[in-house]
C-alpha cells in the first residue's frame, strides 16, 4: 500500500500509520469553481547577496470537499495524491474565518498600487 506504513504498536495489534506529508498554511483567495479552492502562501525572506526583505507569493488549488471554504480564510492545506490535473492539495482545516481582509487579497493590491501609481502620474 502506498503511503502507508505498518505500525506495531502494543499486544500484537498492527495499524496502518499514515507517511508525513507536506502541510502549509495559507489564505483562500479563490473559491469560484466546484469543490476547489485557490490558496495563496506568501513567503517573506532575506536576499542571500543584498539582504533586502522579500516577498514571494505561490498558489496551490486544493480540494476543498464540503465547499465551506471562502475567500479571506485562513487554512491549512496537505500534500495528497493528485486529484485533478492541478489539485495536488485538500484543505485539512479552516484556522479563521474571513480572518484576512478584502483589500490585503492579492486582486485588491494589485488595483490598490495601479491607482496609486496612476495619482502619482497625475500630480507629475
């Protein structure tokens, strides 16, 4: 059985033990399409050679299968078997609920710094 494991513990009882897979946790910036979610991780780190802080974003769709998910909601997400031809990921659980607001989700930053940047050229 793949992704299994016999585990013995106790009198003779053998149970199958589950392999560790990879888990992140990140915010639901999509939630439009049938039992699937699209969660945004941001990553912040150093550059190796400059040191200034950076921000890396990524995107996983992943299974969501009671459709409880929606957008602004933290959750934490599992490494599975691949599900669709991009689903290599299900919602384990939700960790807050709207917990990130509307105009931190990436849509709204983007229109957010074209306003900004079209001001800017205005007052030029």
């Amino acid at each position: 059985m793949l992704g299994y494991k016999l585990c013995c513990k106790g009198k003779g009882k053998s149970k199958l033990e589950r392999n560790n897979r990879k888990t992140k946790t990140g915010v639901v910036v999509s939630n439009k399409m049938q039992k699937t979610v699209v969660v945004e991780i941001e990553k912040v780190f150093s550059h190796p050679f400059f040191g200034k802080t950076m921000r890396s974003f990524q995107r996983f769709k992943a299974h969501d299968k009671d459709r409880k998910c929606s957008i602004g909601d933290l959750v934490e997400i599992m490494e599975t078997r691949p599900i669709a031809r991009d689903k290599r990921w299900r919602v384990v659980r939700i960790i807050g609920q709207g917990v990130v607001r509307a105009k931190d989700l990436p849509k709204q930053r983007a229109a957010k710094a074209a306003a900004e940047a079209q001001s800017e050229g205005e007052k030029a």
